[in-house]
C-alpha cells in the first residue's frame, strides 16, 4: 500500500533563473480561472468512467522502481534475468528462493530475506504478477509451497 499511495509527477522542463516569475501558479489561476474550470469540467465523465486519474507512464515507471528499491523480491521478480510468468508453470518455493537469494547476493546487490519474509512478500506480490501459491504434500510427508504461474529459464525474457 506504500507504494499506490505516491504520486510521482516529472518536471523535465528546467527554466532558467533570469526566465522565472515569482508566483506564476496565482497569475495563471488569476487570468485563466474559467478555462481552468472548464477543463476540469470536461474531464469528470472520464475520470467517473476510469475510476480514476490519468497519470502520466513516468508516474507508473518511478513508482515501480520505488517498490523495487523497498522490496528486493519485487525488485527480482522484476529484474532478474531467469524469471518468467508463463501460465501452467510451477516452482517449488526452495528453488524459487535459491534463485533469488542468489540474485540478491550477485547481481541484485540487496539483502536477501529468508524464507518466511520471503513467501510473504510473494502472497503481496502475487495479485500483481498473476501468479498463484498453493501448498502441496511432498513425497518426504513434509508441506512444500509451489508458486504456480512461475518458471525459471535460461535464455532472453520475452
């Protein structure tokens, strides 16, 4: 919830020193308040429709890599090169998690959780991604979980 609660906006735009206008948001609110008003107006049937705001994809693109920053199993789902989301794929949740304590410690430069901090960020992170956790007996009599939806592959994401 952290992380939905941000809105990142992105100025790219730099005005000089000797171009700025002090108080330059009251002068255009001051001069276009009815243009103001009627944009606003004109939007509402979409933003009812949506259910939402229009954001701008830089806003989708700072908050992912925020997430990725405060949750180093987001940040492999997401980068690591082995991962893929492909339904009717399945993944015992020790494999899963070598692969990604490995990222961690290589490539991903993060600490690693262990495993019961593991399998709950994946519960969170499992409406996201689109894949399922179930638990299974395994042969040994002991519950394993499988991420069911996940695979790991040796080769170029698609």
């Amino acid at each position: 919830g952290f992380n939905r609660r941000w809105l990142i906006l992105r100025f790219d735009n730099i005005i000089k020193a000797e171009q700025r206008i002090l108080d330059y948001g009251e002068i255009i609110a001051g001069e276009e308040r009815e243009g103001i008003v009627a944009w606003a107006v004109e939007a509402i049937p979409r933003l009812l429709k949506n259910n939402e705001y229009t954001l701008p994809s830089s806003h989708a693109s700072r908050v992912g890599e925020m997430a990725n920053i405060n949750n180093s199993v987001r940040f492999f789902m997401t980068e690591g090169q082995s991962i893929r989301f492909k339904k009717g794929s399945q993944i015992t949740e020790m494999a899963l998690h070598q692969k990604y304590y490995g990222f961690c410690v290589g490539p991903g430069n993060m600490q690693p959780y262990g495993m019961r901090q593991f399998r709950t960020k994946m519960r969170d992170l499992a409406p996201e991604f689109g894949f399922e956790i179930r638990m299974e007996m395994h042969p040994t009599g002991q519950m394993q979980c499988i991420y069911d939806g996940i695979e790991i592959f040796n080769g170029v994401k698609k």
